[in-house]
C-alpha cells in the first residue's frame, strides 16, 4: 500500500478530530492571520494572528455555547456571512459540536434564505451583521425551528432571548467548560463518518436550490487527499478570500487543517490587490474570473500607456504563451522544462520588462494558484504560466465536496484539471458524461430521494453532468456541462464556454460574455464589459465623462468590440462564429441572480432577461 492510501484509509472520522489533532500537535504554531481595519478607517489594515491553541479555545467556546443552546449532534446551525475569521470557527464550533453547518451566502435574499432555514431545519442562525439578522427577523413567523440568531458583529442590532451576540455565546460556552472541561472532546469522540457535517444549498439556474448533504467522512477524506497529492506545506501561507459558503472556499480550511499552515483570510475581493503584497501568500485559490480580470487590467494598463507599451505587452503576452506550451511539452516527454535558445532569450527580455512585475503584484512568493469552479481559458492560463503565475486547474463539484480533480505540481498541463486525488475514481459514460466515485461523494439531496436517485447510482458512481475526455496517462480536459451544449438549427454541436473562454483571452474590456446559438441559425453574443476598463477607454477616446450606459452605447465603443469579435472569429469554426453581438447596459451580477456568488453565469437568467436583444439580433432571419 502507497502513503498516500494508507493516509487515506487511516483517516479518523471526522474534520472535527483533526482539528484536535493539529491543536495537540502544534498548539503555538501560528494558525490564521486576519485584518482589523483601523478605527479611523483611513489607512492599512493591522493583520492579526491566532496560534492553533487560540483558535482552538474559541472554537470550544462556540461548540460549548451551541451545546448550552441545546443543539444536539447533526441539527443544523445557518451560517451566513462573508469569508472573515469567525466563518472558519464558527464552523469548526459547530462541528466541534457534533452539529451540521447549512451555509448561506450573505447575498442570498429574505425569501431564499427562508427557504435554506426552513429546508434544513435550522436550530441556531448565526449571522454576520443587522442586515443578515433584519432577513431573519423578517421571516421569523415561518421559521418556527430557529429558536437563536447569533450575531457576529452586534452594530444597530437589538439583542435579547432570541437574538444573542458571538462574544455572549463564547460567554456561555467558556462557562460550562469550567463545569465539564471535557464536553467538547466528548462530542467530537462520539462523531461518526456517517454523521452529517455540512448542508450546502447549489444556486441552481432554474427553481428552488437543493441542499447537498456531505457528511463528516467526506472532509476527513478531503483533508487527507489534499495532503497526499503533496501540493502543500506546513510551510506554505495560504491567501483565502474564496467564498466559504461555496464548497471550494471550504475545502481549503480541511486541508489547511491537516497540513498545519498558515491561512490568512479576507473575503473582501475589493482588497485582494491590496492584500496580496502584505500577505505574500506561498498558494491561493480562485475562480477564472480573476484571473481574467488580472489579465485584462494589465493589458488595459498597457494600452493606455500608448502605442509603444501595448505592443511590448502583445509580444511579451506571445512569448509567454509559446514558452509555456513549449516548455509543458519538454517536460511531459522528458521531465525538464526546458526552451530552444532563442525563446528562452527572448523570455528572459519578457520577464524584465513585464512579467516581474506581475509576480511583484501577487505577493512576490507564490507558488502556485488553484483554479477551480469554472473554466479558465487556456490562453490566459497559458500567458500566466509563462510569466511565472503557475495556475493548477482543478474540477470538483458541491456533491464530490470540490475536489476530485487537481493538476499534479509541477507536471501541470493548462487546459486540464489534472488527475483524480488519490482515491477517487473516475470513468467517461458513452455519451461523455464524467462519472465519479469515491469517499468525497455526497451522501445525496436533503429530503429529495428522487433527485438523487437521478444523479447517484446503487454502486456510488455520480453523474456529474459534465462532458470530458481522459488522456492516456489520466489527465482529464472538460469540454462542456452536458446542459449547457448548444445545438445549431444547422445540427453542429457547439460548446459555448470554449468560445467565450477564447474571447476573454483577446478583449482586455470584456467582464461576462454569453454565446448563444440553440437552435438557431447562427451565434450570436450578449457582452458586459468591465466598467472601470471601458471607462478608463472611454476617458481617451472622446468619452469623458459619460456613465457606463452611455459608454456602451457609443457607435465607438461597439466598434472597438467589433474588432475584438473579428479577432476571435479568425480561430473559429464557420459554424462557431459570432455574427451578431449586442453590449449590455450594465454588468451582470449576483444580486440580479445572474451569476452565482462564486461567478458562474447562470445562461437561462441571462437569456431570459435579455430576450429583447436576442429576438433583435435573429429578427428577420430566416429559422430552421
């Protein structure tokens, strides 16, 4: 038996116990680090840490006050708040406790997360803020369960019986640990890997969310597998920003936990720029959308700096792309990464003038970034490899608890997710469907039978519903979701996030593109634009002045993107091109429900908010 499988099967049966573990182990090691804005609210923030040992008495203090509550192992406690320090112990709190955390992002409405509460049968909310409290007072009537809120940061909030704050519930906690010292080892002693751990509700594109249930053995596994594909260190700083109401942001803390390194946390993308050269994080995760927009600021930047920074920018940008491939290549037929002499000159004059400072800008020691949740096209992928920015692609989905696939170190491929972690397998279906199976897989949908009997078969293998293909040595590519496959009134299948993948990787303006075509006669495009990019263009180009709106609907602004569309048609198909496109008012986001809180775009919103435009651009044509 290889380490890594006796890792993995040696697992304890829960998140929970490991936590202990690290605390026994590495009590005054540093665990966490996290910002305190000043109190003038000018100037930098002060980063502050906790070791494992304090983490671990706030962590008890939480688990003990839940007990005091009368939480009893695997009722649900709602967690809804932002990516901050008291996300991570809070849950661990409630793990610790015996109890499952439902996760609400702090952007879901009153109505729905009513619905998530109501669902899951929450017993105890704790809430970031007075707006996340306001929802559930709100509701109160239809959540007759929910017997506590538990408030974060208690400003404008009125507390009493039904409304406590976190600093009151760690009271309470500390409290009866004086009385029963053991009470928390006690319940973590009882859990069992069946036990149910986390309840994550999927923001489906179409009717109500479904409430994955994951129990504590797929975290334990989580943990384990992480540490056994060698990707971290204990020496490593992880920077995580990442949703943790969304699966990927916390499968990170249950590797975190079993490797012991640092993890600094700040949920505030506004600050991640600010962030990072404070931080100077070893390994970060994210989601494609930023690493686009990273991409498309610094061409952006570039081309206002004029004519002669842009073209040393695309020649820097090609160069970066063919030492990438080339050097991928070398290394997955010889083991070096090497590049033909003049190449590597020709790098060597790239990384002086552009690429340094792109590493400057991530923290100066990154390792490596994880990219997950969607696809990053691969020529984007391909610019950051060869400037140093090393992106390892992974695939997971909520119902495999995110990480079944991840690129394997230094022997990553762009445009891949990597290898199954140890212990998970994988087959492609007939028709290209990826199936799953192994100790991440969900346990199935909360009080939906039905719904995981169409996604879950007898012998464990999940359908995930995506289109794939393995190469020889077990590199798994992911062309399209299974749904998402358009199919023209011509009969040709296209996949719509490759298109859109290549378009951001040429239009430094572009934020959200969405290519349709089903059944139709030709593509056409929905495009948002970055507002502070295409305002930062419009300032140069006779503009100034105007809002967005009025930015977008200048004939030079469409015809800026004409010509980016143009770009792109060049390396299509025939019957992939986009022949119309129209630009959008304003950008899409997540309070409109048109994307996701971890940025996936939701197509049917999208497309049913702007039929006008679509039906515009087919109008007169003729439809097969």
């Amino acid at each position: 038996m290889s380490d890594a499988q006796t890792l993995i099967e040696n697992r304890p049966p829960s998140v929970a116990g490991l936590f202990l573990d690290r605390v026994a182990a590495t009590p005054d090691a540093e665990a966490y680090r996290y910002p305190v804005p000043p109190a003038s609210g000018e100037g930098p923030d002060d980063w502050r840490s906790l070791s494992w040992a304090q983490a671990a008495e706030r962590v008890y203090a939480i688990a003990a006050g839940l007990i005091e509550l009368g939480v009893q192992p695997e009722q649900r406690v709602a967690l809804a708040a932002a990516t901050r320090i008291e996300w991570i112990l809070a849950d661990l709190g409630i793990m610790c406790a015996g109890a499952a955390t439902t996760t609400i992002y702090p952007q879901t409405n009153a109505d729905e997360s009513a619905y998530i509460l109501s669902d899951s049968e929450s017993r105890v909310l704790i809430a970031e803020n007075a707006a996340q409290v306001a929802k559930a007072v709100e509701k109160r009537a239809e959540l007759p369960e929910l017997t506590h809120v538990v408030v974060i940061d208690p400003t404008g909030v009125e507390t009493g019986d039904w409304i406590l704050t976190l600093a009151d519930l760690e009271e309470r906690g500390a409290a009866r640990l004086k009385q029963e010292a053991d009470l928390v080892k006690e319940r973590v002693g009882k859990i069992t890997k069946e036990q149910l751990a986390t309840l994550i509700y999927t923001s489906g594109t179409t009717g109500r969310p479904k409430g994955v249930r994951l129990p504590h053995d797929n975290w334990s596994y989580m943990a384990k597998a992480i540490a056994a594909t060698g990707l971290i260190n204990g020496d490593d700083v992880q920077y995580l920003w990442l949703p943790l109401a969304h699966v990927f942001g916390k499968v990170l803390t249950s590797g975190q936990i079993e490797v012991g390194h640092v993890t600094a946390v700040d949920g505030r993308v506004d600050k991640i720029i600010e962030n990072l050269p404070v931080v100077q994080p070893t390994y970060m995760a994210a989601v494609p959308r930023i690493f686009e927009k990273v991409y498309n600021g610094v061409a952006a930047k570039a081309k206002a700096g004029g004519g002669a920074k842009y073209k040393i920018f695309q020649w820097a940008a090609e160069v970066a792309r063919e030492y990438a491939r080339i050097t991928q290549d070398n290394f997955q037929r010889t083991g070096n990464r090497t590049a033909p002499f003049g190449l590597a000159a020709k790098h060597k004059v790239a990384d002086a003038l552009v690429y340094a400072k792109i590493r400057e800008a991530f923290g100066g020691r990154l390792r490596a970034c994880v990219s997950g949740s969607a696809a990053l096209a691969p020529e984007i992928g391909y610019f950051f490899s060869g400037a140093g920015i090393h992106i390892l692609e992974g695939y997971g989905l909520t119902e495999s608890s995110a990480a079944s696939f991840v690129n394997p170190g230094e022997a990553y491929r762009t445009g891949t997710v990597g290898k199954p972690l140890p212990g998970t397998e994988v087959r492609i279906a007939e028709d290209g469907e990826i199936l799953l199976r192994g100790p991440g897989i969900m346990e199935g949908y909360h009080k939906l039978p039905d719904k995981t009997a169409e996604v879950l078969e007898s012998d464990g293998w999940f359908h995930t519903g995506d289109i794939g293909e393995l190469s020889p040595d077990g590199y798994l590519r992911i062309t399209d979701r299974k749904k998402d496959l358009i199919k023209t009134s011509g009969g040709k299948y296209i996949a719509p996030a490759e298109v859109e993948g290549q378009f951001k990787a040429v239009c430094p303006y572009v934020s959200n593109i969405l290519v349709h075509g089903a059944d139709r006669n030709f593509c056409s495009a929905l495009i948002a634009l970055d507002e502070a990019a295409i305002l930062d263009w419009a300032k140069e180009n006779g503009l100034q002045g105007k809002s967005y709106a009025e930015v977008v609907a200048a004939p030079a602004t469409v015809a800026l993107v004409q010509g980016y569309v143009d770009q792109l048609n060049e390396g299509l198909q025939r019957w992939q091109t986009i022949k119309k496109f129209r630009l959008l008012p304003r950008d899409l986001d997540v309070e409109h429900g048109e994307i996701t809180p971890s940025l996936k775009l939701k197509r049917p919103v999208v497309e049913r908010e702007y039929k006008h435009l679509l039906d515009e651009m087919y109008a007169g044509t003729r439809e097969a």
